[in-house]
C-alpha cells in the first residue's frame, strides 16, 4: 500500500512484530541496500528513513514510488 501526503510519501509494509524488531536492528543497512539498488536502476526515488508501528514498517521515500 502507498500513500501521499502533502509532504511524504510512504510505502507500508504490513510484518509482524517479531520480524518487525530484527528488520529495524539493521535498518541503516537496509536503507543502503534499497537506495544503492535504487541508483543501480537509475530511479529518482531514494529511501528517507523507515519507521516501526506496531504491526507495519513505513519507509518514507523523496519522491511517490510508482
């Protein structure tokens, strides 16, 4: 699911909670995963940050991933 906000935009990644707390231990290590994928394919999108709630991860991207 994607959504766009007047100044974010977020994909939400329904996980549970125990996959939850081992993806954000290396958090900074995805985010340089995704974004230098991101580079690879030549895409304008690049990864913000990405934050945990309770059951989905958001990752807050620069532009609206399509």
């Amino acid at each position: 699911m994607m959504t766009k906000g007047l100044s974010r935009k977020q994909i939400i990644i329904p996980m549970s909670s125990k996959n939850i707390t081992k993806f954000m231990k290396n958090s900074s290590l995805h985010i340089a995963n995704i974004n230098r994928s991101l580079r690879n394919v030549k895409s304008d999108v690049l990864v913000n940050f990405i934050q945990s709630d309770q059951m989905v991860i958001t990752v807050v991207t620069s532009k609206v991933a399509l």
